[in-house]
C-alpha cells in the first residue's frame, strides 16, 4: 500500500491530516487521523514530524480495522514517541563526550 497526504485542516484545536490510501490494485481510499494541538505541544512533537506521525497511525490502525476511516493520534501514542526520542537524545549524548585518555 502506498499512503499519500492529500492535505490538512484546522478543527476546534486539532489538526486534521488527510491521506489517500492507494491498495495494490490502485484504488484510493481517503483517511483522516485527527491530533489534538495542545497535546503535541504538552509532549514537544514539532509540526515537521506530525504529518510522518499520523501516517503510522494510520499504517498501523488499517492493519486492525480497515473499516474506519477516521482516527485519532493519541496521548498515549505521543508519550510513546516522547519516551523514545528521549531515550534516542541521551544515547546521543553518551556517544558525543569527548575521549579521555586521563591526560591533560
């Protein structure tokens, strides 16, 4: 399957990205994962990074129900990704410390 953002919009506090889902057999499907803004904020997700994070709730959500076609990003989700990027910075930051030999 092939996931297309078509576009997104603003609703009473939450962005609302649109995507069409094209199956092996070309026939589009249109899907809307809905994010609540304060939470994005609440958890530091940059509006860069939304629009990838939708697309795997969606990826993820068609794989149990194929029959709705409207989802929502949830706090629960974006403490999951908050938690792993956490975990990302300080490897990150333990890889960059300077080399010591214990000399000066």
């Amino acid at each position: 399957m092939q996931y297309a953002l078509t576009g997104f919009t603003s609703d009473m506090g939450f962005r609302v990205y649109d995507f069409d889902v094209i199956d092996d057999h070309r026939v589009r499907t249109a899907y809307t994962v809905r994010a609540d803004m304060a939470l994005v904020r609440q958890y530091g997700i940059s509006l860069q990074e939304l629009p990838l994070l939708c697309r795997g709730v969606l990826e993820q959500r068609i794989l149990i129900n194929d029959r709705e076609h409207t989802f929502t990003y949830t706090q629960a989700e974006m403490c999951i990704h908050s938690d792993a990027r956490t975990v990302a910075a300080k490897k990150l930051k333990a890889a960059r410390k300077p080399w010591s030999n214990g000399t000066i």
